[in-house]
C-alpha cells in the first residue's frame, strides 16, 4: 500500500475550529437560558438546545475531515461519511426548528 499523502487546509481548519468554539459557546448559553426559562418556552427551548448540541458534534467531524485526519487513517469522506453527516445536521436542523416551532406556538392565542 503506498502512503497517501495529505494537504491540510489550514485556513478552514481554522474556519472550523472557531465554529465548534462558537457552538460550544453557543451551547453553554442555551444551557444558562433553559435553566431560567420555564413552561411551555423552556420545554420547546431543550429542542433547540438539543440540536445546537448535536450541531456541534458535527463540527468535530469536519475538524477531522478538512485537518487531513479523516485521510491520513485511510477514511474516503465523500464515500463512507459524507452522507452520514449530512443526515446528522439535517437532524440537528430539525431539532432546532422543531423548538423554535414549539415557541412560537407556545405564544400563539
């Protein structure tokens, strides 16, 4: 097997680094805002904080895919993971429309 040699896009790696910074960060105020929101609003809110949650996950995936990791360990992203992700963020997405749903209807008459 002859060793696969590896570009890593430094500038989107970065790009995603700071992206799943801003989400965890995201994530801990969602947290601090679930816990002094209650009834119907905080309910509806755990969606939302649910699906920044499993958003963030999915930056650690692309931290792995555009820093070369995912390549060096023989993976093909865009075969084996590319859907997989994909499907994964369409989740996060829904969770968070879901609750984003849920309080608007929460204040609907």
């Amino acid at each position: 097997m002859h060793p696969v040699e590896v570009v890593v896009d430094i500038p989107s790696t970065i790009a995603v680094v700071a992206a799943l910074a801003a989400s965890l960060v995201a994530l801990f105020f969602a947290w601090k805002f679930s816990k002094t929101v209650g009834g119907d609003m905080g309910a509806a809110f755990k969606f939302v904080e649910v699906g920044v949650g499993v958003f963030a996950l999915t930056r650690i995936d692309d931290v792995l895919k555009v820093s070369g990791t995912y390549a060096k360990m023989g993976i093909d992203y865009k075969h084996v993971l590319w859907v997989p992700h994909s499907t994964i963020i369409l989740v996060a997405w829904g969770l968070i429309a879901y609750g984003f749903y849920r309080m608007a209807k929460a204040f609907t008459v």
